[in-house]
C-alpha cells in the first residue's frame, strides 16, 4: 500500500517481541517500572511486598513499551539509557536489527502516540470488561515507512519540544523550592505580624452589568473559568476583582485548603458574592508576596484549624486580617517575588512545550505521510 510516494507496511513484519523476564531474580524492586498515559517511565506506584518478581519483563534500550489495557489512553513509551523491568501484563518489543536502518523507533512511537491511534484502538480492541490490545493485534497494523530523513524530521522536533520541556522544569523546581525557603528564613528574622493593617477589603459590585468575564477560585491558587451555570445577563451582584488583587473563598472544608488567587489576568474578573476580595497597601505588602504565602501548605493548614462551623467550614474576613505573617522590607518581597516569576515563567515554557509537542508532531507527521 503506497500513500503518494510513502509506502506502507505490516509493522509486525519488522518488530519482534522481546521475551526476556526475570525469572533469576536479577533484578530488584528498585528497577520496577510502569509508563503513564504522557508515554513516560515512572517508578511504580503500587505495593512491592513480597511481590514476586520472576514473571516481570525486562526492558532494554531502545524497546517499546505499552500497557494493553491502557494504549488507548497513550500508555506507550520509548525506553532510552538504563534498564528496568515492567509489569508481565506490559507488551514489550524492539525494531528488528535489519530493520533499525529504515525504521526509526522513535518515529514508531510518535506515530502510535497519536489520537487517532488511540481512536483506532478503540474501535479495534477485543474483550468485555477490560479491553487488551495484545501484540498480535498491534502487528497486523499497517504503518507508514517514509524515508530515514523524514523520520528523522519529526523525531529532531519532537526532540527539541522535548529538551525544552525538561530544561525549563529543572529550572522551575529548585527555583520555587527557593522561594518557599526563604520565606520560611524569614519567620526566624523577622517578628510574625498580623496583615489586616495592610490589607483593604473590596466590595465593588459589577452594577452595570458590563463585566461578563466569571472566574471561579480554584484549589491551585488560580482564577479558572466557572464550570457553574451562570447567568451573564443578570451579573449585577456579582464581586468585581481588578488588577493585583485578591479573591478568597470563605469556605475551606470541602476544598481542604485556603482557595486564593491574585488577579494577574491582564482585564477586570467578577466572583461570586459570597467571595471576599481584597488589596494590599503596596508601600508595605506586596500582593505577590502575600499571595506565595498563600501557596503554602502551612497557610492551608492555618486556615482550616482556625475555620469555624459544622456542615461548612468557614474563613471569614475576620480570621484573615488576624493571619501573621514575617514582614520584611519591600525590597526583600520583590527580591522572592522575582525569584518566583522567574519559576513561573519556566513552568509555563515547559507546559508550552509539552502543548506544541502534542500538537505540532502530530501534523508534522500527517505532512510527511501524505506529501
């Protein structure tokens, strides 16, 4: 089968199964892996007590691996560097060596890694209660076999996607780590003081009804779009919350946490009434500040221990102006904020990255098979 100028071919004519288990007990717990639907390693989360490791298979460098009952949802990984063992339950096998040369596994990879495999597998799969998408079935596929070169085209891409992903998040985890350190130095330097002789209550109502932007404040410390049914012509009574300020629920009990966000949306935001919101005075608290506090797991504990009621929990804007916090110079502050847009910014690249991989592979390949 050709399409234009690529041909196809039956992929179990250029795989094999690789059949090697641990049945000598070489290798331990320590090496036990599973692959997530991201098509990633992971160390395994499930409970390795006097689990018997002799049926679990052995994963060298450059195998493919998948989960059987879970390649619908992108359980399948290319395996670089050392070894591990997986799962008996895992489908594992290799390009064929006289075919490593006009077949890339990388290029296989992305390729089964697409939704429209996941689709196709659907369709496809076999069973009732838990569908398995064995290696038999998966070898009677027809793949596409561009040349070397385009292989090699996509596989570069999604490398570059890659490198950037990993770069940005190992900037981004010790950064942040940072940032809660210093706060934490700076309740032994400087005294706890309460923060409601900086900080100003808000109650400006959307009267006019000109604001149809609705955010709800999620367990994240982030404004997110309300997945409530909402009526944007009758908004009149709902919180309005501008540029640098705050938005907290009252409520703790069923969000096991203090739900606070910062408006850094770049445009005015309403909130449910029963919302409180609130600025700080800039000469003394930054809200930046303020609100890396918040993200701390310590500020969620505080808040639910000093939550008052029996079927809801409430925070009330009381209890916060009597929440202390170290309070260093303003210059201190921006010193951590910085440091903490500094990780965010390598978050968001690293999320980006990971978003276009998803999105750019997938159609550079479509190109490459159909031009």
């Amino acid at each position: 089968m050709e399409s234009n100028c690529v041909k196809w071919v039956r992929l179990g004519d250029y795989i094999s199964q690789r059949r090697e288990n641990n049945s000598s007990l070489k290798y331990g717990v320590d090496l036990i892996e599973g692959v997530n639907s991201d098509g990633e390693f992971q160390p395994t989360k499930a409970i390795t007590d006097n689990i018997n490791l002799k049926p679990y298979k052995v994963v060298r460098h450059g195998d493919i691996v998948y989960n059987p009952s879970r390649l619908n949802i992108g359980s399948l990984a290319y395996r670089t560097g050392g070894m591990c063992i997986v799962s008996h339950l895992y489908q594992v096998f290799y390009i064929k060596e006289k075919y490593q040369s006009i077949l890339s596994a990388e290029f296989l990879t992305l390729y089964l890694r697409r939704s429209e495999f996941y689709r196709y597998v659907d369709y496809d799969n076999f069973a009732s209660q838990r569908a398995e998408y064995n290696l038999r079935k998966l070898g009677e596929l027809l793949i596409p076999l561009p040349s070397p070169a385009e292989q090699q085209k996509a596989v570069n891409v999604w490398r570059a996607f890659r490198e950037i992903k990993v770069q940005n998040e190992a900037k981004a985890a010790p950064l942040m780590q940072l940032c809660q350190s210093y706060i934490q130095e700076l309740k032994h330097k400087y005294p706890m003081q309460e923060i409601g002789p900086y900080i100003h209550r808000i109650d400006e109502r959307n009267t006019d009804n000109k604001i149809k932007e609705v955010r709800s404040v999620s367990v994240t410390k982030n404004f997110n779009v309300t997945n409530a049914k909402v009526d944007k012509n009758n908004l009149s009574n709902y919180k309005i919350v501008r540029e640098n300020q705050i938005s907290f629920v009252q409520t703790t009990g069923n969000e096991k946490c203090l739900c606070a966000a910062i408006n850094h949306l770049g445009f005015p935001i309403v909130v449910t009434s029963v919302n409180e919101v609130f600025e700080t005075d800039e000469k003394y608290l930054l809200a930046d500040y303020l609100h890396l506090i918040f993200r701390r797991t310590e500020t969620d504990r505080y808040a639910r221990f000093n939550s008052w009621g029996s079927a809801r929990e409430t925070f009330t804007w009381e209890d916060m102006t009597r929440f202390a916090i170290p309070l260093p110079s303003i210059e201190v502050q921006q010193a951590i904020v910085n440091i903490y847009k500094c990780a965010n910014e390598a978050k968001r690249i690293a999320e980006e990255a990971d978003r276009l991989s998803r999105e750019v592979c997938p159609a550079l390949l479509q190109h490459i098979i159909h031009s």
